[in-house]
C-alpha cells in the first residue's frame, strides 16, 4: 500500500485504501428529518472506469438531491463533480480538477487540495463501503477509516470513522448483522456520522445517521429496487 498523506486540516492521515465497489443499483431509503418523514432513492451506476450516483430525497425531508460523477481510478471512487440541489436554493458544485490538483466551488471563490481518495458528500458512502468490502476481515473494533471529504461549499477536510464493532439490525428490508462506523465531530456544529455497513451487501449502507447540534438526517433501507 502506497505511504499514507496528510489531509489538507489536521494532522490526520489519509490513506489510500484498496476498494472492492458495489455493482450497479438502486435502493429506497425512508428518511427522518427532526419530526418530518419521507424517502430517499439511491442510484449506483458504474460503467467500466466511469460512475454516477444520485440521491433524491422526496416527502416532508426534502426535496433534496445530490448527484455525483466521475471516475474509478487506483484510489476508487474518483469525483469529477458534485452537485447539491435544495429547496429554494441554488444550486452549488465543487469541481474534483484532477488535473491541477484542487478543489473548486461554483459559489465560492475558495480552492482547496484535491489529494487521492477525496471524497464529496455522496460518494463517500459508496467509497467506504467498497473499502470495508475489499478487507473484511480487517475491520475490527477501534480500527479506522479515514476520508477526505468535500460538500459543495468550501467544506472540505479529514473525516476519521471508527469501528464501534457489529450490531444487529431489525430494518423493513430484513435482519441485518451491520458493522457500524461511526465519526465523532472534531469542532463544535460539525458533523457527527453514524454508518451500519451490510456485508451481505457489498458493505453497502443500510443506515445512515448524521447529526449536527440538535439536527439529526437518517437514512434506513427499505427497499431494493434493482441491482444491476
């Protein structure tokens, strides 16, 4: 394995992680804003070396969506665009420039280090679960994952999950033995992040929970649509 970097803020390191990615598909999630509900859909495309993934939430929690491109490289998932659509808002895009090694923002001025395995606030899902599914036997209680991820507002920076071990899951799909991850916040309103990884499919998430302050966004699955 490649000698690790060093993230952009912090001095956390940032490997780069050999990856096994999901297949194609496309799942339902139901979703939980504060007190409102609604549902999400997930779409995983890959095509040889290029990808695309979309998230649309729908109902009380939304409308969301975010959707991402790019490609599969040596370091997995590769972003070449993000973009992060709200309710009556604009919306706003970082741009992977791979070839200048830097992230850029359609509403900001700011540029930030693109490094190997950097993330957006979509394909971060898909990259660990293609990390966890590559090495399964490597993870265990306290060992970690870390990711450099970037949203669509110059927000970029190290994201370090720990294995809090294997917990079981009664979900609307079926009973799941999940390995949850979880990423605690480095700084006060940042993001505290929740993930139960499903090995029996592809370590595709089957949970999602982020909070930040009182807010809290979960994701559950319902269904699966289709697998490509």
């Amino acid at each position: 394995m490649p000698p690790p970097l060093h993230a952009a803020s912090g001095d956390l390191e940032i490997p780069i992680y050999p990856t096994h990615l999901p297949p194609s598909l496309s799942w339902r999630y139901g979703v939980t804003r504060g007190s409102a509900q609604g549902q999400a859909d997930l779409v995983w495309r890959r095509d040889g070396d290029r990808y695309e993934a979309g998230l649309q939430v729908d109902g009380a929690a939304g409308p969301l969506q975010w959707h991402s491109h790019g490609e599969i490289d040596t370091a997995g998932v590769a972003p070449v665009r993000f973009v992060d659509q709200r309710a009556r808002r604009a919306a706003q895009a970082a741009n992977f420039r791979r070839g200048q090694g830097r992230i850029t923002y359609s509403g900001s001025a700011a540029e930030l280090p693109l490094m190997p395995g950097s993330q957006d606030r979509l394909s971060w899902l898909l990259q660990l679960a293609g990390i966890a599914q590559a090495q399964p036997q490597r993870w265990n209680l306290g060992e970690r994952i870390v990711l450099h991820v970037s949203g669509a507002r110059a927000d970029a920076d190290a994201w370090s999950f720990e294995v809090a071990g294997r917990e079981a899951l009664e979900l609307p799909a079926g009973k799941v033995e999940a390995l949850k991850l979880v990423r605690e916040p480095g700084r006060p309103y940042d993001i505290r992040a929740e993930v139960w990884l499903d090995p029996e499919r592809h370590h595709m998430p089957v949970r999602v929970r982020m909070t930040n302050g009182q807010a809290r966004f979960e994701m559950i699955l319902q269904a699966e649509l289709s697998v490509f």
